[in-house]
C-alpha cells in the first residue's frame, strides 16, 4: 500500500503531533479499527458512550484529534 508521508521522519513528526493532540482531548477515548472496501480504518471513540452516537469526519489537512478539539463544545 502506498503511504501518504515523504519520509520515516516525517511520519514520526506527524503521528507524536497527532498523540499530543490527543493528549489535549483531557478525556478518555478508544482506538476503534473498522475493516471497510478502503481497507482498514481507524476510528476515535470518546464522549458519552450511552447517548446516541455522532460520527463527525474530519476535513482535510487537519487530523482527527484536531477536529476533536474544535468540537469540544459537542
């Protein structure tokens, strides 16, 4: 599979930005892998786990834990 990133230290770069984007969340969440016709997705699963669920896509050029953050208000 062809990778999005230029480099192995690029990669680094942006997966540490991702975990310290995660980190700000200041809540508990969960990794969640879900098989699909794309191939294998990653999910991120926080928030109260007994109401209805809202699965919110992130944009592009931002990352999940990013859009997570500037949905804080949900």
């Amino acid at each position: 599979m062809k990778t999005i990133y230029n480099s192995e230290a690029g990669k680094r770069k942006i997966l540490a930005l991702y975990d310290e984007q995660l980190k700000r969340l200041d809540r508990t969440y969960q990794d969640v892998y879900v098989n699909t016709s794309f191939g294998r997705t990653h999910l991120i699963e926080t928030g109260t786990l007994t109401k209805e669920p809202l699965l919110v896509f992130h944009g592009g050029n931002a990352t999940t834990a990013y859009n997570l953050l500037a949905c804080d208000f949900l």
